[in-house]
C-alpha cells in the first residue's frame, strides 16, 4: 500500500490522527527531504526508516518503491509540507502505483492553495490551482491576462522576491482587479491581504514581502473582499 500523507504547512498541530497513526505504522517513509521529516517524526516522537524522493531522483526512486509495495509494504509519501504531488514531488510515483494497479490512499490533510482561498474570501463556486506564475515576464503577462479573462477564481504560489512584479502585472492589466496575498500560512506571522491589484501592489512595493505566499486573483466583475480598518 502506498499512502499519500500530507504535512503541516507550519503549524504541526495541523497532522491529522490518521496521518500520524500511517506514519508510525508504515514501513518505510518516501521523503522529499529526509531530514524534514525527520525533525517532523521526532516532534510526533518516534522514528521511521526513510529514502528520499524529491525532483531530482523521483523516476530513478519509482522501480524501488514499486518493488517494495509489490513485496507487501507499506509505504507513506510525504513533502516537506501539504499535499505530496500538489507542486511537490510525488506525482509521478503515485502515477506509476496507478499504472501498476498497486493499492494507493491518499489522506486528507494540509494544503496552502485550499486554506488561501477559503481565506480570500473570493467567489469559490469555481476555481483553480495553477502551481507557480512564469518567471519570464511575458509569459507572467500571457498567464494573468488568461486569468482575468476566465471566470473563475484562480490560486498561485509565488516566491516573495516576484511576487512585487507580479502585482505590478497583474495591476498594469486591470487595477482594480480582485486579489488577495496569503502570506505564511498557518505560522505566527499568518496574513491575508486582500483588496484590487492596485492597492495590493502599493503596499507590497513599501512593505517587502517575506515567507512563502499565495496569491488568489479573483473573477472579473466581483469586487475584490477589502479588509477593515
């Protein structure tokens, strides 16, 4: 069996009894880094034999894992944090799980994009998670002006050294559009702020940004939820 457990985003409180019952049972932890997961299982207070799969090596890890789950082990899958697969290694391996028609679960758990636009406050009736923004400028254009095009709300994950461009952006092709920054989700210095594109990019441009971030860009013809005060 192959288990997809996801991981807490910052605060450890957030693993689940059933992620914490899978990794103390499996007999082997498949880790985008080893020693992450490590100071994760001696927070939980116990330990598991682990290998790393991360981005360099996942197609060269796959034939082993299979053996080892075709041999009748339990295997767990996990990130450094959230949903293994979910712009994180792992997608491949549970495609060839599938493909070899291997047992697989995955648990419900932690993810930065669902917490980000639950928080926003934007219309959900639809949405989409679209991983990171282009580096390339005109490729970042190309991709902001689909999502203003499109009709539904639309989830990014975004360094803090662009995230200052992609506003701008995002601003120079429609100020007032709908968007909200989430920043350090679920840690001490949690923030959500939302509001047009424009009053987004004023506040980021004198106040840079730090951590890892979530920027949810909103429906066209919505206005964009502003915070008080």
């Amino acid at each position: 069996m192959l288990s997809v457990v996801p991981t807490p985003i910052g605060n450890l409180g957030d693993i689940t009894l059933r992620a914490v019952k899978t990794l103390r049972s499996c007999d082997l932890v498949a880790a985008e880094d080893t020693r992450h997961t490590g100071l994760l299982l001696a927070h939980l207070g116990f330990k598991r034999p682990m290998l790393s799969l991360h981005e360099h090596n996942e197609a060269s890890r796959c034939p082993e894992i299979l053996a080892r789950l075709r041999a009748g082990e339990h295997v767990a899958l996990t990130s450094d944090a959230g949903m293994p697969g979910i712009s994180d290694p792992g997608a491949r391996l549970i495609q060839a799980v599938i493909e070899a028609a291997l047992p697989i679960e995955v648990l419900p758990g932690p993810c930065a994009a669902v917490v980000a636009a639950v928080g926003s406050g934007m219309d959900l009736s639809s949405f989409r998670f679209a991983g990171f923004l282009p580096v390339k400028p005109g490729k970042r254009e190309k991709a902001l002006a689909a999502v203003i095009a499109s009709g539904a709300t639309t989830i990014f994950y975004e360094s803090p050294h662009r995230l200052v461009k992609s506003l701008a952006t995002l601003a120079a092709l429609a100020p007032g559009h709908p968007a909200c920054v989430a920043r350090e989700l679920t840690k001490k210095f949690e923030e959500f702020r939302r509001g047009p594109a424009e009053d987004l990019l004023a506040h980021y441009t004198a106040h840079p940004p730090k951590g890892e971030i979530c920027l949810v860009i909103g429906r066209a013809g919505r206005p964009a939820p502003c915070d008080g005060g």
